[in-house]
C-alpha cells in the first residue's frame, strides 16, 4: 500500500512485509533503487507495518491519495482488505486502486487468469501464506467492498498492460510448484484436488497454442 501527500511531494510506502520478500528482486532492493533516484528525498517507506495495527493511525485527511496498486490479491479475506478500507478512509481524500482485472477478454490472457484461480483455490486451505495470490478478488468484489467501507467511486477503468510479465511469472510458479502445494496442505477434499488437477491440465493446453499475456489492470478513483 501506498500513502502519497501530493501536498508536501511526500510519498509515504507502507508494506506488512520484510525489505527480504521476493525473489529475484527483493522488495528492500526495490526500495533502495527508488530511495537513490531524483525522487528519493521525497520518498519514505516503512516495511513490517501493518495497517491494522492499533498502534497505526494517522490524523484525519492527511493524505491528499491512498494508493492500493496490485496489493489487494495479498489479503487473505474479505474481512480483511473490508477492514483495511474502513480504517484508511479516515486518513485520506481520495482512494486510488489497482489490481489484475479478472474479466479475460483476450484468448492470451486465460493462462494467467487459470494460473490465479488454481493458486486461490489451494490458498483457502492454508492457515498462514507469503503467496501472491491468497484471496481472489474479481472487480465486483472489490467495488462492493469499497463502498461497504464508506468510499464513493468516482472514475473506474481497465487498462491494458501487455508490457507486464507477471503472466508469465505466475504460470510457472503455478506449473512449478502446484504439486508440491497440494501435497504440504491438509484437508482439500478429493474431489477439488481433481478440479484442479483438470485446471492444470487447460493451464498446460491453453500455453501450448498461444502466447502468454498478462490481464488486464482494473483501476478505479474513489473519495
């Protein structure tokens, strides 16, 4: 999550994880790169924060943009990412959100999208995650969620963002490490262990007759 004071040309980032999350690139890396641009002086970021934390608040409206950008997927519930709205929609004047847009309307981007749907499905087993993917919101969730916590959308849209490669990042974790995942979780019925296995089977034949394009981005303003 981001937090951006426009006001002040401050950006204030905000992430639950360790600066060592990630691989190859880590997100302390990440940071690092940014913290020696132009723009570094204007740039704070806090790792091993978390939101919900009582011990994390800010004064009302001291932001003029909160910025949720492909971090949504990370939330391990409804309750939570409702919570996280709820509690932010105190500290800022806008909502900005970002996240894959689950509506495939190209041929090329169903690998991707069965790559997310097979990790959620496996994710709501495990008790404790660092997945990418741990609850899949589809944009409808996501708006319903925003406006349950007080927000308004004002602006939504879905961009296109073929230059991406995290199509491809997520088909060969997936083909990669499904098996392994199915194996380490306790107490997936059967029955679902074989839909996902025919999942895996479109996943391998869908990357057989097409190039792999990453979703769309779904984007919305809210305040």
């Amino acid at each position: 999550m981001h937090i951006w004071l426009e006001r002040k040309g401050l950006v204030h980032g905000v992430d639950i994880a360790s600066p060592s999350y990630g691989s190859p690139i880590t997100l302390g890396d990440s940071a690092d790169y940014l913290m020696r641009s132009m723009l570094g002086k204007q740039i704070k970021i806090d790792f091993e924060m978390d939101i919900l934390s009582p011990k994390v608040d800010f004064p009302e409206n001291s932001f003029d943009f909160i910025v949720l950008s492909h971090c949504s997927w990370y939330f391990k519930s409804f309750e939570e990412i409702l919570e996280v709205c709820t509690k932010i929609r105190r500290w800022g004047k806008k909502l900005c959100y970002a996240e894959w847009d689950s509506r495939i309307n190209k041929i090329e981007q169903l690998p991707h999208f069965l790559a997310i749907l097979i990790q959620a499905q496996y994710e709501c087993f495990k008790e404790n995650s660092t997945s990418n993917v741990r609850t899949l919101f589809t944009p409808t969730d996501v708006k319903d969620v925003v406006e349950k916590s007080g927000w308004s959308i004002i602006k939504e849209q879905s961009i296109s963002s073929n230059a991406l490669q995290d199509g491809k990042w997520e088909v060969d974790l997936t083909l990669n490490e499904y098996q392994s995942g199915l194996e380490d979780i306790s107490g997936i019925p059967t029955k679902l262990k074989s839909l996902i296995k025919s999942q895996m089977n479109l996943l391998e034949e869908s990357i057989k007759n097409h190039d792999i394009k990453p979703m769309s981005t779904f984007a919305f303003i809210a305040e």
